[in-house]
C-alpha cells in the first residue's frame, strides 16, 4: 500500500471517527499536543487501524511515535 493511500485513509477516520479538524493534519502535528488525541481515542484508533489495514498496534512500537508523519510512516511500515 502506497504511503499517499495510508494518508488518505488515516486523515478520514480522524476527521470523521475521531471528530479531529482537517486543517490539523499535517506531518508535523503531534498527535497529543496539537490533535488533542487522548487515551481513549487511542483505544478507538487501534480498533479502526485493525479494520482499515489489518494488523493490531503494539503500544511498545508506538511510543516514539509523535507526529502524525511518524504515525503514517508507522503504518505504511507495518502493511508492507
């Protein structure tokens, strides 16, 4: 899967899942600080990253994940 597809795919259901601005998301947006994601949108996003791409998030794998680019990177690595 192309990166551009996994961008695609993430921007969606953080815009209409977890309600996230789109004028947000861009690379360097951190996930915490300026999206405002919290734990229990994590919670929400491991489930829809498992429907969407197929795989379950390891919370050791995410923990320098800090930027939305970092987590598109994240999943593009893991789906290929």
């Amino acid at each position: 899967m192309q990166r551009e597809e996994v961008i695609k795919t993430v921007n969606h259901f953080l815009v209409e899942e977890i309600e996230i601005e789109e004028g947000l998301l861009t690379e360097g947006a951190l996930l915490k600080e300026d999206l405002g994601i919290d734990s229990l949108d994590f919670v929400d996003i491991v489930v829809i990253v498992e429907k969407n791409f197929g795989f379950k998030i390891k919370p050791e794998e995410m923990k320098d994940v800090k930027t939305l680019g970092q987590f598109y990177d994240y999943i593009t690595q893991k789906v290929n």
